[in-house]
C-alpha cells in the first residue's frame, strides 16, 4: 500500500489539473462543483461553476432564489433533479445551520441530494479531513491496481483499500492525485472503472422520457402560463420534426404529473408555469 501511495502521488503530481474549484476551501463553492461534476465533462463545468456562484455566490443567495431561476440556471448541464435537490439543501442549511453547511459526511448525507461519494468530497477538499471518497475516477485507479483481472467490482471491495490509503494529512492532495490519474487512465486504456459493479452505460438521450421532460421544461421556462393542449400540440410537433413517432395524451400526462410533484411546475389556471 506504502508504494501504491507513493506512486499515486508521484504521478498525480505530474498529471495535476489546476481546476479552480481546487483553489477554494469554501464547501459550499466545493459542494456546488461536486454536483456539476456527476455525469458531466470536467470540460463543461470549467463553463458553469463560476457563473452559477456569481448568481448565487452563499447558500442563503441559493435558498433565496427560486426553484425556477435555479433550474434556469442550471440548463446545459443535464439531470435538471440535480438542481431542485440543491436548492432544497440550501433552504434546509439557512434555516437550520445558519446559512453554514453541516460538518460530517453523515450530516451532509442527510441533505437532499447528496450522496457518501459528495459528502466524502466536500468533508475531504473543504476541511481535509480524512474520509472514504469512491467516485468514478477513484474506482478506475484501485481496479487497475488491486483487481487487474476481475469484474462487477463493488464499492465493498474497494471502501478497505481506499480507507486505508487515505492519508491522515493532505488528503486534498491525495484525492486530486487519485482523480487525476484516474482521468488519464480513463483517456489512455479501456477504463477500469467499466468493470466496476457501480458502471452503467447512459441511456440514448434523443426520444427518452428524460428528452422530452426537458423540452417541456424549456418551453414553460419560454411560455409561462402555457396551457397543457397547446404544450402537448408543441410537443407532438417537434416530436415529428425530430422524425421521432409523436407522444400520446396520457404518456404527455405523466410526464407533466411527475415533473409538477417533483417541484418543476406548478398549475397557472389552466396553463403551467415554473415553481
């Protein structure tokens, strides 16, 4: 494990991203990048991260704002229930905590939306305090070396090796290591973290249900108050524009019923319109 640790370093010290949520301790800017960052390129959260904090630079400025402005914000960055969950957390830590994020990765874990692997990460860039960070380019480095030859590794198997990896000092530096080699390896093999028993494939995304929510959360955004026939004659529409079959009323139906119980839209007489 000794030389395991050092190699890691060794290499990560070479392959270091100076991102610049890595120049921050605060764990409300770093929690903001820790969510950008879940299925989403590196390359598109260089674009995002600091314009969303210019918006809502506390988490009092995002428990203040809108369900509405935070998901408009968040548009080009995919699984929009990322957003509505943030918001959520927010409101939860200005009213309870201060306006403060809990300390703990099981305190953090008893927010909306967040996860061990993002409270692991806010605990460890923030505080650097040790804890058991398992992400996806984490997983890729302790396959590669622990399980050369294995599939449908489980986080069970890696948690004791990434524990007692972790470094009682600088477990900032060893993360980052770990994340950079973990990317490089990813870009220069097959990646290791596909034989991980956590690995899944996304799903197409053109003509999916997840596809049109978000067209119909673009077009509310764009016509607040629309009524719901004329939402379903749009969808329908662009459906055959798409050369895609069209959807029917109640598929149309429960889509809107979803996305209004999970805090998206909210009924405006007889039209929809953003919470």
């Amino acid at each position: 494990m000794d030389a395991f640790v050092a190699e890691v370093r060794a290499q990560g010290k070479e392959l270091y991203r100076d991102l610049p949520w890595r120049n921050t301790r605060d764990p409300y800017e770093i929690w903001i990048s820790e969510v950008m960052l879940q299925q989403t390129q590196v390359a598109r959260v260089l674009t995002r991260w600091e314009r969303f904090l210019s918006r809502f630079p506390t988490v009092d400025a995002l428990a203040a704002a809108s369900s509405g402005d935070v998901v408009e914000e968040w548009q080009g960055m995919g699984y929009n229930r990322r957003a509505l969950a943030l918001k959520r957390a927010a409101d939860i830590c200005s009213e309870r905590f201060g306006g403060r994020m809990p300390e703990g990765v099981e305190e953090l874990m008893k927010l909306p939306g967040i996860g061990e692997a993002t409270a692991a990460g806010i605990t460890a860039f923030s505080r650097d305090v040790p804890c058991v960070y398992i992400e996806t380019n984490v997983r890729a480095v302790f396959i590669h070396r622990f399980f050369p030859d294995a599939e449908r590794v489980t986080d069970k198997q890696l948690r004791p090796l990434v524990e007692a990896a972790c470094p009682a000092e600088d477990v900032r530096g060893w993360y980052y290591a770990l994340l950079d080699v973990g990317a490089y390896l990813k870009k220069t093999q097959v990646n290791p973290s596909r034989r991980a028993a956590a690995y899944t494939r996304q799903s197409a995304f053109e003509g999916s249900r997840r596809q049109k929510r978000s067209w119909l959360l673009r077009e509310v955004m764009a016509s607040p108050g629309i009524s719901g026939d004329d939402l379903f004659a749009r969808l329908n529409r662009a459906e055959r524009e798409a050369a895609r079959d069209g959807i029917d009323r109640a598929a149309f139906d429960s889509i809107m019923a979803d996305m209004e119980r999970e805090g998206f839209f909210a009924r405006d007489g007889a039209g929809w319109r953003l919470l």
